[in-house]
C-alpha cells in the first residue's frame, strides 16, 4: 500500500472512530463552591409629622438604614435619625445632657449585651461601641431643640446563622430615657456557604421531639411560649435565706399557688437522700430572684462565678458570670442563676473542663433558654450537660441556662405533669399568663 493511501485509511480509521465512540472528552472545570454575599435593604423613610418643643428631653425618630443580610462575622453600617422634639438641647460631654443610643427590649433587653455589637467587654463583640449597652453617642457637639442627629454604629454578624434583632432607645445619660417608638434592627445572618437560614419554629405548648445534634440525637421534653404572651417567674419556697431544712415543695403546687400555666424544676439542691446533705437538707447555693416577694433570695450568690438568665418583662438578659450582674444590678422582674451557662449568644459554651462528675454522665437534664422572641422550658433524656447545650442550640434557644436534673427533673403544663413530679423543690420556674 503506499503512503498516500496508508494516510488516507488511518484518516477514515479517525472519522469512523469519532463517529462510534464521540469526540474526546473534554475536561470539565470544577465546581465552584458557593460563596456568601451580604446586602443591606432599603431605608425606613421618617414619618410625616413631629411635635417639637415639649418641655424637658425628648426625641421622635426620624429614620433609618434598612435592615442588613450578613455572612457569619461580616460587619455593617447602620444609621438612625433621631429629632429633639424637647426644648432641651443634647450636650456631648456633660453628664445629664449628653444622648446616647441604649440596648432595649425585648432583644436583648434594656441595658443588656446583645451579640450583635459592643465594646468587647461582657462578652459582646468589639465593634467601636461606646459601652456594651450603648449603642452610640451623639454625633454633634450640640443638638438644639428641632434639630436632627445621624447616629452611626457598627453590627457585626454572629457566627451562627439564624435572624437577629437589636432594638434601641434614645436616652440621656443620668437624666432619662427618652421616647421609644419600637425602633430595632433586623438582621439576618446567612450560613456560610450564602443560604437563607431556617426559618424559626414558631410552635408553642409542649411537645416531645427528637433533637438531632452534631453529637448525637436526644428525646426532649419542649414548653416553648411567647416571651410576650406569658411572665416568666422565678419563685422561692423560702422567703428569706435558708442554709439547711429548707421549705420545699412540688411543682404543681408553684404552679397553682400562682395561677400558673406551666412550669419547671429549678437549681441544683441538696436532696434528703443523699448523705452528703445531712444538715443541710433541701438547700441550694445559688442566688434566686423571688419574683413573688420582688426581692433576691441567696443574694450574696449572685457574687459567683455562676451563669444568671435574667428578665424584666419581656426582656431578657444573661451572663455567664453572675458576678458581673452583681456589678450592674439592673432592675428585673424573674433571675435564677446556677450552673453553667449552655448557650450564650447563640454560642455553645465549652464548660466541660469546669464540670463535675456527674455533669459529664449521660441522665436526665433541665434547662431554661430564650430566643428574644421565646422563652424554653426544656427536659432532655440521656444527655451530659454538654450535649443539652447542643439541644438548646438546635432548639434555637440564642441563651441557655443549665438546671437541675436527674431525680429532681419535673416538668408541669395544663394541668398535668410531663416529667416528674421528682423531688419537692426549694425554688422553680413557672410561666403565667393574662
């Protein structure tokens, strides 16, 4: 055969074969992974009309940024007007005159920390803040009466992704709060890889669900209510303080002594049947905030290294330390404190070098949480404290406080027990309502 026909039949062989097989692969670019990407909505626009002049300090808002969409740890702007509707004016640097922009109710609370910003003390973030509870200072030397201050502050998004409020009100510092009109921002914080976040759990009552978590699935016992359709109580069989014998008695009895909805067991206490109680049977070494009598029980527990899940109406707030609420001593209406602290800022936090032996043994656990929105009254089946953390995270409790447990574990709604009855309590939790 010669070389022009021997190229010619290896030329065919390359058309037949493109033809039976196809053409050659070619090589596909790899995926690329998803990416997140913040906005911010439009601005609120002010309302028509304002009074002006009235006697003392006073503020009418005047509008807003709109409200931000935030990848977990990215930062935003936000802007608020506010008009000096009084016939005093705003003073930057003197005390009883100078403006400030406070954290108010219900999310996070007034005066309390939120996750969304702050001066990077009492766990808050560092975003320039001027305090952890203030939000920002006036931004004029002067702001006379009919005139408008733009205050500005950065929002920093947590870590954890989910939908976040941070509700302010205007104040002058050591003279009085000024009006609140409901302002708050909205934010919502994306997962990692640019995904809306579920949408919240808006059932209520009781129920008992499986909770699955990274470190396993848990049987849980869930009373989870509208912060504002129901008060939250923290209540004292004692009405003074008590070191041993101290009156106890069973949830049912909380919960009808005051016309009560539901409730839950409370700290930790000394048992009758445990010989290392002998002498000191049915105490408890923290501090409880009778709501009843309005006044601390263990008071000097509230100095400890204890968490405190705290309200004030509707309002919540929570440390991890309760020494630091001792420092502030901001007015409430329900406080209990115990520990650890299982959630803080949507955060589950490692306390497990700090826990003791029976803490870290799987058993009946309690916890109290809130979302801003919500208040959860929880009981999970065959779980460390550790992994009732993670429960009250998967729960979207955003803080969490640690009860009692085990034998002491009881649970109560309408009329009936969920849990329990478990032993008499010397203090528990109850939910009221209108």
């Amino acid at each position: 055969m010669g070389t022009s026909l021997l190229a010619r039949f290896l030329a065919g062989l390359l058309v037949l074969s493109v033809l039976l097989v196809g053409p050659a692969p070619v090589a596909q670019a790899a995926p690329v992974a998803a990416t997140c990407t913040g906005s911010v909505g439009p601005g609120i626009p002010p309302p028509a009309g304002f009074a002006a002049g009235v006697a003392g300090f006073h503020a009418q808002w005047y509008g807003q940024s709109g409200y931000p969409t935030l990848c977990p740890g990215e930062r935003s702007t936000a802007t608020v007007a506010y008009y000096n509707a009084g016939s005093r004016g705003w003073v930057n640097g003197r005390m009883g005159e100078v403006a400030y922009l406070g954290t108010w109710g219900p999310e996070p609370g007034q005066d309390a920390v939120s996750p969304l910003g702050g001066d990077g003390t009492v766990g808050s973030p560092s975003t320039g803040w001027p305090r952890f509870n203030r939000i920002a200072l006036q931004p004029a030397a002067y702001v006379g009466p009919g005139q408008v201050a733009w205050f500005q502050f950065t929002i920093q998004a947590p870590l954890q992704a989910g939908t976040y409020r941070l509700y302010l009100r205007p104040l002058v510092e050591g003279a009085t709060w000024m009006e609140d009109f409901g302002v708050f921002w909205l934010v919502t914080v994306l997962n990692p890889d640019g995904t809306a976040p579920p949408a919240p759990d808006a059932t209520t009552g009781y129920r008992f669900v499986s909770v699955a978590t990274s470190r396993g699935t848990f049987g849980t016992h869930v009373i989870k209510e509208r912060l504002a359709a129901v008060t939250v109580k923290t209540l004292t069989a004692n009405a003074t303080d008590c070191l041993s014998n101290c009156p106890a008695k069973p949830l049912d009895q909380y919960a009808s002594e005051n016309a009560a909805y539901a409730g839950i067991n409370g700290t930790y206490l000394c048992p009758p049947d445990y010989a290392q109680c002998a002498g000191k049977i049915n105490s408890y070494d923290y501090a409880v905030y009778n709501s009843a009598l309005r006044k601390w029980i263990n008071y000097n527990a509230l100095n400890a290294q204890n968490g405190g899940l705290f309200w004030n109406g509707a309002s919540t707030s929570v440390y991890r330390r309760s020494y630091v609420y001792f420092q502030q001593q901001t007015t409430i209406t329900a406080g209990i404190t115990n520990y650890p602290l299982l959630v803080q800022n949507g955060v589950v936090i490692d306390s497990t070098a700090e826990q003791n032996g029976s803490q870290l043994l799987k058993g009946t656990k309690g916890a109290i949480g809130v979302d801003g929105t919500f208040v959860y009254l929880v009981i999970v089946t065959n779980a460390t404290v550790t992994d009732s953390a993670y429960v009250m995270q998967a729960l979207g409790a955003r803080d969490a406080l640690n009860l009692d447990g085990g034998g002491t574990a009881a649970m109560w709604i309408s009329g009936s027990y969920k849990v329990g009855p478990g032993r008499l309590l010397p203090n528990a939790i109850v939910l009221t309502k209108p």
